[in-house]
C-alpha cells in the first residue's frame, strides 16, 4: 500500500512516541504499510494525507452509526462539561444502565465496565466465584480480550500448534503468561457439539464456565449451527456451569437484543462493549437472576475507576436512543444484504471457490474450497490472495481490515453509493490479484 508523504511523516513521529507508532499491536501492519488517520465522518475515514476510504474497520466493530455521529457527540459533549466521575454512582449511569436493560431485555441486573477485556475479565472471575471452580472452556479461534485467562488458541493460532481435534491442546497467544494460567483453560473447535458433550462427559464436574463468542466474530464471523448454542445451554444447566456469551463484537450489532435475540439462547452472564457506545469507551456484564443473587452474597471483587462515568454513559445511552429509534438496522442490513450478494456474485463469475459468510452487519470473504464451520478450516483460506485482494482495494480507497479473519463491519452511514463503488473496487482489485498471483506480498513484508 503506497502511503503518501504526509502519512509516512505522521507515522515516523508515531513511531518515535509510541512502540510501533501504534497503541494496541493489532493496528500494526508493518513499517512500510501501517496507516495514520486523521478523522472520520459517517462511513468514511481520511488519511494524513487527505485520501479518503470507505471504511468497513469501523474501529474493529464499535461504529454501528457512523463516525462522529452528532447526536452522540453532542450528548457526550454535555455530559462531559457537568463532570465524569465522582467515586458515586451518577443520574446519567442510571439512565444509560436503564437503557441497555431495557434493550437486552433479558439480563435482571449488570454493571459498566470500560473495555470487553475488562469485561470478560470480570465475568470469568465472578463464575469462578460463584461456582467455586477453576477451569474455563473457550473455543478455538475466539478472542476475549487481552487479559491472561483468555490469551490461547486465539485467531492468531497455527493450526499446526493446536493439537488433535479430539483433545486439543490450548496455544498460549503470547510471552509473559505463567505456565500455569494453561491448566485453567481447555480448548474445543466451535460448532462441534459432539465433541463438547464428551468433554462434558469428562470434566463437566471441573468446570467454572464455558465462554463463547456467540457468532465467531474474531473468525470470518462464522455463524452457530443450530443446535450448537442450546447444547451448551443445556450441559451448562445440567452441570452447575456457568454459560458466558463474549457479546462484545455481536452486542448491539446484530439488532438491539445482540445474538441472544438473534439466536434464542439465553446466557448466564454476557459481556458488551464495541457497538453499545459508537466508538466510545464503553462496556458492560450482563447476569441473570442467579448470577446477581451470587454475586450479592458477597465476596467477588469487581471495580473500576471510570467504570460508569458520564462520558461512556452518556455515549450508551445516545447511541441506544439512535439505535431504538432510527432506522439504523435497517440501514446496515440493506448495505450488507447488498454487499455479500455482489461479492458472491463476483466470486461466482469468475468461477473461484469461496463464499460469504456471516451476517450483513458483520461478514467475512473466505477464499477457499467449502464452509468454514470452525477456526481450523481457515487453513482452506488463501489469505495471501485475500490479504492482496484487500491491500489492493485500500490503494483504491476502500478500507476493509486485511487481516483475512477479521470481518467487514457495516454502519447506517454506508450508502448505496458506498455500496456500489466498494464492489467496483472489490472486482478490479480481485482481478488484479488474480493475475498477479504467485507474486504476493502481505500486508507488513517488506518489498
Ligand atoms: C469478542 C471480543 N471480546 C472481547 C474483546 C476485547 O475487547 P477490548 O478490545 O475492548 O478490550 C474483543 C475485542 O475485539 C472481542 O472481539
């Protein structure tokens, strides 16, 4: 990706202050390649240098209403100038906490948190809490966040390092994790029911709690087959296990009531974050009746200096408010009913195999033979091609994430005009891929 000579400038001070000219590593696309932006407006963002992208990053998914919305802005922007936190509950916290239950619907309390890493953090510590019991089953390819209880077998994974399907074994995503934090956690491919239930068979009498992503939104956006979701329901209900949906990518996003509404299975606890707030640091646990008569027992710590302040809070509540009564979903649904079917479209042209998978809120192209159903079929995944297809649609100003497992995210911003110029740019660039293919490069080689 050709960055102009402003942007370049930008990320050489970036560079300078901060480690890789990035504040979270999963903005680095390499020396040569990592973008600089100087703002957003609606579906579109702008580089140091003035180019303008459709942007389908949204952040990694918070934007559900676009950049700078004003609504939200403005009501943040008075929050803000009455104060943000106090160390006491405050009237805006109550009213966004109000908000987001009576979205949800189902939950019968929850509390703000700041980021989904404190959230998912949070929630595991209260099922172990509550259950009195260690060990946690997540799914291979999911990403909790960043805290050490959570940091295996993400989308980052070898599939080589993962072991045998039938007992895999959890790979610890980064340095600085003590060896021991592993005999905490077991790992399973998603969708497998059978397999959870001969793991139930095992250790169900172990475990404190199953997280999932409830739809694989850190791989493709790979949906839940049915039954999968009611299965752990049920072993979760049979075995004294508590059942925690990571909503923080689905939350808000796939209608007002997430992948609960979406799916019809109802958690323990959930976590959100991302879409709740329109890209303001805002996240919140979710519990049911049980888990909030555990928790008032006393005992579980959970705390947070910022958690609730009025700036997050009055971010949920606008962002709620616009989402309740806009046509918002309406809007993402239209522009990515409309977008997986072109793409599908152009693979089908050109006779390549792959498909689209997800949802239009939030979907991912897979270049390869079949459907993914779990994080190991990305090995099928020609995220080379994928990867050039994507870098060679950024040179033409259209911004999806390159890295091949992370999906697009559609806003209310995005037009049909949006729409129409992304599947323009998605068949030249694929093209151009295509005829160039044995010479790649990724994003982040050096040419
Ligand atoms: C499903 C899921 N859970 C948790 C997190 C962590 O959230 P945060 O980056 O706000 O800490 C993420 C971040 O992408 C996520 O996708």
């Amino acid at each position: 990706m050709p960055r102009g000579p402003k942007t370049t400038e930008w990320f050489e001070r970036a560079r300078k202050v901060m480690v890789h000219g990035v504040s979270s590593g999963f903005r680095y696309w390499g020396e040569h390649d990592t973008p600089v932006v100087a703002a957003g407006k609606g579906a579109h963002i702008w580089d140091m240098d003035g180019r303008r992208y459709i942007d389908y990053q949204l952040g990694f998914g918070p934007v559900i209403l676009g950049h700078g919305d004003e609504y939200v802005v403005e009501r943040v922007c008075r929050a803000a100038s009455q104060g943000t936190v106090f160390a006491l509950t405050q009237q805006i916290e109550v009213e966004a906490a109000e908000k987001v239950m009576s979205a949800l619907k189902w939950p019968a309390a929850m509390r703000f948190t700041n980021t989904g890493t404190e959230a998912t953090m949070h929630a595991i510590r209260l099922a172990r809490g509550w259950g009195a019991r260690d060990l946690i089953l997540k799914f291979e390819g999911a990403y909790h966040g960043a805290h050490d209880y959570v940091l295996y077998s993400t989308a980052g994974a070898p599939a080589a390092h993962l072991g045998s399907r039938l007992r895999p074994v959890p790979w610890q995503a980064s340095s600085g994790i003590p060896d021991s934090i592993r005999t905490f956690i077991a790992t399973l491919p998603y969708n497998d029911t059978e397999l959870v239930e001969e793991f139930f068979d095992d250790h169900g009498h172990e475990l404190a709690a199953v997280i999932v992503e409830p739809m694989a939104g850190n791989f493709l956006g790979v949906l839940p087959e049915p039954g999968f979701l009611e299965t752990l329901r049920r072993l979760c209900d049979e075995n004294e296990v508590v059942l925690i949906f990571d909503e923080v990518k689905t939350g808000f996003r796939l209608g007002l009531g997430g992948a609960v509404e979406a799916f019809g299975v109802v958690p323990d606890l959930a976590t959100y974050a991302k879409a709740m707030g329109n890209g303001f640091p805002v996240a919140a646990i979710a519990l049911s009746e049980k888990m909030v008569e555990g928790w008032a027992m006393g005992g579980i710590t959970q705390a947070g200096t910022y958690s609730g302040n009025s700036v997050a809070a009055a971010a949920a509540l606008a962002t709620i408010e616009r989402l309740e009564e806009g046509d918002a979903y309406d809007r993402i649904e239209k522009a990515g009913t409309a977008l997986m079917a072109g793409i599908r479209a152009i693979l089908d042209e050109r006779g390549y195999p792959g498909c689209v998978v997800g949802h239009p809120a939030m979907f991912s192209v897979f270049f390869g033979e079949g459907t993914p159903r779990e994080y190991r079929d990305l090995v099928r995944h020609d995220a080379r091609v994928y990867n050039a297809t994507i870098m060679a649609m950024i040179d033409r100003g259209v911004m999806p994430c390159p890295d091949a497992r992370e999906p697009w995210f559609i806003c209310a911003a995005h037009s049909e005009e949006d729409v129409t110029r992304t599947l323009e740019v998605f068949s030249d660039a694929f093209d151009e891929t295509l005829a160039r293919a044995g010479s790649l490069r990724s994003v982040g080689e050096d040419e």
